[in-house]
C-alpha cells in the first residue's frame, strides 16, 4: 500500500462507522513513518478516521502533529478542524500544534465558512486549549453571520465560548439569544444542541458573567429537559471508590442529580445525614466527590507525561464551584496506583482539603 491508499483506506471504513481494529493498527504502524509523504487532507482525513473509530494511536497522532507544524501553512480551512477535531477528540494533547492551528485560522478568517468556524472552536474548547485570540476572531466572524448558522453549527459555538470560558460579546450573545427565541417556537431542535444551550444559560447566569438577554422559561425548560435525559451508570471505579468511602463511616450517595441538572458521581455527607442530595442548594457538610476516569483527560501518549482535563471536565468544575459546591476529584491515574491499605489515607486527604 502506497500513503494515500492508506489514507483513503482508513478514511472509507471509519465514514462506514466499521472499526476493524487489527487494520486500524496495521496502517498506524506503517503510516508512522511515511507521515511526510501525506499531503495535508490525507493527513487531516487519517486522524479523523482513527478519532472517529476511537483506535488509540498515540505514535501516529505524535508524528503528524510534528509534520503538520512544518505544513500547517498549506491546511485549508476544512484541515484545520478537522484535525483539531481528531487531536480533541481522540484525548491527545499537542500544545504547540494546537497554537500554530490557531495562528493560521486567524490569519485567514475571513476564508472560514459557518461550519469551519463552529467546528474549530468546538474542536480547541473540547482539547480544553486556550486559544483567546482565535476566539476573539471567530466572535467577531460570526457577528454578522448569525443568521447564515444553522441552529447546531450555532449551538456549537454557544458550547464552545461556554467551555473556554471566553466572553461572548454582547452584541453576538443578544444575536444568539434572539436567534434561538425565535427559532425555539419552530424548530425542533436536537439533543445535543439543547444540552449545549443548557450550559450557556448556566454560564450566562453565572455571577462572574454580565447579566444578559434572559430567553423564555419553556425554552430553558427544554434544554434542562435535554440535560437530564442521559441516565449515568457508576463504573466500576466510581463504585470502588464509593465502596473506600462507606468503609469510613461516612454516608454517601450515587448519582446524585442537582436541580441545574448535573449528576454528580458520589455525595458524601460528612454529617452522616443522606437524602438532601441534589434537592437543596449545596449545604456544608456535603462534599461532590467525582470520579474520573481516562475520557475525561487529555493524554500526549508520552510517558510520564501529566495528563490535563479536557474542556468538559474543566466545564463541569467550574460551573460546580460558581453552583456553590466543595468537590474533589479522584483520576483514575492517581487511584489505580494505590492498594486497598492506602486508599484510606488517599480519601483523607482529599477530603481534608474541606475540612
């Protein structure tokens, strides 16, 4: 197979949805080192088929990182977010390549179309990379194409300043807003968007955000609706890490809903009082204790290597602390290493942290 047989390959069983994992391995192991024999679209559409079938390929995703810093200048607008895309979405940190994406899309923001801009926004804000700059382009893009956005390439963008933690300015925020009133009476709306509005409004309620154009009381009804309907199961490691917690003494709770609609993974009541749960503001003798897990990280593939939450950790934090809760956070990486005897002093000293 010749690179761009392998490109089209892999790119032909992803858009299938087909994930022949021993092919998948196959090609990454070959396409490794023929990185700079791809030309920038077979580079991009290669990690976005390996991002789209989820096959970890830390090594191939390293190498055309490195290669595409040296190319970046000839990605086109589609390239470009879809490889930030793939990078975000397969949980792989590239700092440097993510900045010089950045500088490229801005130097030519004026050839992005409504999807290139949502899409690339979407991609850096999922990566949980800061990119202000890149944002303050794309805002000022978008201003005067509001309406050329279909509702999900708007949606998008909403959830994309949201994650970033980036002001919208207020001029494009009454826009969306006024887009969105009009649009809610009509369209149907899917899932995702609603969910992506959800933690706009909650943003945009937010005491550190200036008060803006509220929308109606049905419409916000919707999107908490939406944000509700996925029910979460504990895993496995969440249920461990409960089980560590009740060995303490202490009262705790699974999944417990919040009425902004976030499920929290464990509760635990210091007072030894269950069953407030998410029914009454945060009190303070409860603590949110959640479980992280690998999907919730972005990971470089390097050993010993920190790995960094990615945008809807970081989100999901930071909308916890403004909702007024005391949580704590138990990766994956930190609980694994610790045996049964230690995992004791671990909860402590996390919990600690709270008095």
């Amino acid at each position: 197979f010749e690179a761009k047989h392998l490109s089209t390959t892999v790119w032909a069983f992803a858009s299938v949805g087909h994930a022949a994992r021993a092919l998948f391995e196959a090609v990454a192991a070959k396409a490794e080192g023929l990185v700079p024999s791809l030309s920038p679209q077979q580079l991009a559409s290669m990690v976005w088929a390996f991002a789209t079938v989820e096959c970890a390929a830390p090594a191939f995703f390293a190498a055309v990182a490195a290669e595409a810093e040296r190319r970046v200048y000839l990605f086109t607008p589609q390239n470009i977010n879809n490889t930030a895309w793939a990078f975000a979405s397969a949980g792989y940190v590239a700092p440097a390549f993510f900045d010089m994406l950045a500088d490229e899309a801005v130097r030519r923001m004026d050839t992005f179309n409504e999807l290139d801009l949502s899409n690339t926004v979407y991609a850096f804000a999922a990566a949980g990379h800061a990119a202000p700059v890149l944002f303050d382009a794309v805002a000022a893009e978008a201003e005067g194409r509001v309406d050329t956005f279909s509702e999900s390439t708007l949606s998008n963008v909403a959830w994309a300043f949201t994650v970033a933690n980036h002001p919208i300015p207020l001029r494009l925020d009454e826009r969306i807003a006024s887009r969105f009133e009009s649009t809610a009476k009509t369209a149907a709306l899917v899932v995702e968007a609603l969910c992506q509005l959800h933690v706009w409004l909650l943003w945009r309620d937010g005491s550190d955000h200036p008060r803006r154009r509220p929308l109606p009381s049905p419409f916000r009804a919707r999107c908490l609706e939406a944000f509700l309907a996925p029910k979460a199961r504990p895993s496995a490691l969440q249920r461990d890490v409960g089980f560590a917690l009740a060995r303490f003494g202490l009262a705790v709770e699974e999944e417990v809903v919040i009425p902004e609609g976030y499920s929290l993974d464990l509760v635990v009541h210091l007072g030894n009082n269950p069953g407030a749960g998410g029914r009454e503001a945060a009190g303070d003798d409860r603590i949110a204790v959640e479980v992280d897990g690998p999907s919730h990280f972005m990971r470089s593939g390097v050993e010993g290597c920190d790995e960094l939450p990615n945008g809807a950790t970081m989100l999901k934090r930071r909308q916890l602390r403004s909702l007024g809760w005391r949580f704590v956070s138990v990766p994956y990486f930190e609980w694994g290493p610790h045996r049964k005897r230690d995992q004791g002093a671990y909860l402590e000293r996390l919990l600690s942290r709270h008095g």
